[in-house]
C-alpha cells in the first residue's frame, strides 16, 4: 500500500543545467517514481535572469503553471510572452523553449511530465 508524502520542493537539491543548450537553469524533481508516483513526475525549474531551457521537441506533453517571475515560451514557431499566474500547455512533438527575460528576478515554474518523460 502507498502512502502519501509532504515534500518542501526547495530543500531538494537542483540539478544544475548550464552548457551550450541551456544557461543558468535549475531542475528540481519534486515527485517521481522515488516518491512512488505512478503515472506522472511533478518538476519545479529555476531559470537565473538571461537564462534559457534547451530548444528541443519530444513524443510527451507538458504542463506548466509560472510560480513567478516574467519570462517567454516557444510553442512551436512562435514565442509567447509568460509571467505568474500563466499555465502553459505544451504539446508533443511541437518544438519549445522557456526563456527569462527579466534583468533581476529568477522564472520559476511548475512542470508536470508523464511517468517515462525526461
């Protein structure tokens, strides 16, 4: 039998994603197959002011809710201006990016992947 869990998301610590793809991004993997989730993996990004995730598609969709911060996304051809409060949908296999663009404040999102997505 499963049981639930009380994660603070901020003491987990980041991965750190910094090379030619993606600049000044943090990935923290709140709940996943560790914690016993079965079907979907809850993420929390931090992307530092002049940061970027990489630009790349791939075969599962994502959802994402802006904690804070003001940012841009690529859906497909086209950029879309994000800031707190948004949900983004992103679609399989259509090509995306999140970009801060802020000088000062970091772009912190939510990011809920299926079970098997990376």
């Amino acid at each position: 039998m499963k049981e639930g869990k009380i994660i603070q998301w901020e003491t987990i610590e980041p991965e750190i994603i910094n090379n030619a793809e993606a600049k000044d991004v943090k990935k923290r993997v709140v709940i996943g197959e560790i914690e016993g989730a079965s079907n979907f993996i809850l993420r929390v990004f931090t992307i530092s002011p002049g940061g970027y995730s990489p630009r790349h598609s791939h075969s599962w969709e994502h959802e994402v809710f802006v904690l804070k911060g003001q940012g841009k996304v690529l859906l497909g051809q086209e950029f879309f201006s994000i800031l707190q409060g948004h949900a983004v949908f992103v679609p399989e296999n259509i090509e995306h990016q999140f970009i801060n663009t802020s000088e000062s404040e970091e772009l912190e999102f939510i990011c809920v992947i299926p079970k098997g997505g990376q």
